[in-house]
C-alpha cells in the first residue's frame, strides 16, 4: 500500500484534519496530481486558516494550474499567517512563489 492509499484509507475511516489534508496535498503535487492535490490543500487551510506550511503548498498548485490571481491571494494569506507565527523561512518562501505568480500573471495579459 503507497504512502496516499494509507492517507486516503484513513479519510475514508473519518480521520480528516488539517494535517492529513496537507499530507495528501503535498503526496498528490509530488505525484503531478495538481487538481487533486488542490482540493486536498484548499480544504486543509479551511480545517486550519493558521496552517502557514498548507498555505504555501496551496499558493503553490493553484500557480501550478494557471490560477495566478488566486495563488497570489492564497500566498498573501499565507505570508500574513507565517508572519503571525513567526514562521520566517515559510513566509519568504511563499514571497519567492508570490513574485513568480505575479510574474506568470504578467506574462498572461
């Protein structure tokens, strides 16, 4: 059994949280399974808005899909979060992917 049978395995017993969503969201990008890997993160920063890590990886797919405007407002989200925590290294990662976000949706007008 892979590492998302496990984790799917367990949503499907009623184990949902913020912490699995991320893990099946992160295992789903890693997998090149963007769409579902969306679906996965935006419901983990829904369980838990203070996720600063879920945020970042949501920014992520949703710039992997071409939905720049909504990655850079999930990103700022993110920034705002990690920022609270004092997650440093989160939120200038998420500043990296912002730019390039900003960047893409430039490129697209």
């Amino acid at each position: 059994m892979s590492i998302v049978d496990n984790l799917e395995a367990m949503l499907n017993r009623g184990q949902d949280s913020a912490l699995l969503r991320y893990s099946l969201g992160a295992e789903y990008l890693k997998a090149d399974q963007t769409e579902r890997a969306l679906g996965h993160l935006g419901e983990a920063v829904r369980l838990d808005p203070g996720y600063s890590a879920a945020w970042k990886l949501y920014g992520k797919a949703l710039s992997a899909l071409g939905r720049h405007a909504e990655a850079i407002d999930a990103l700022d989200r993110g920034i705002e979060v990690a920022e609270a925590k004092g997650d440093i290294q989160a939120a200038k990662e998420m500043r990296v992917f912002r730019k390039r976000a900003e960047r893409a949706l430039a490129d697209a007008d």
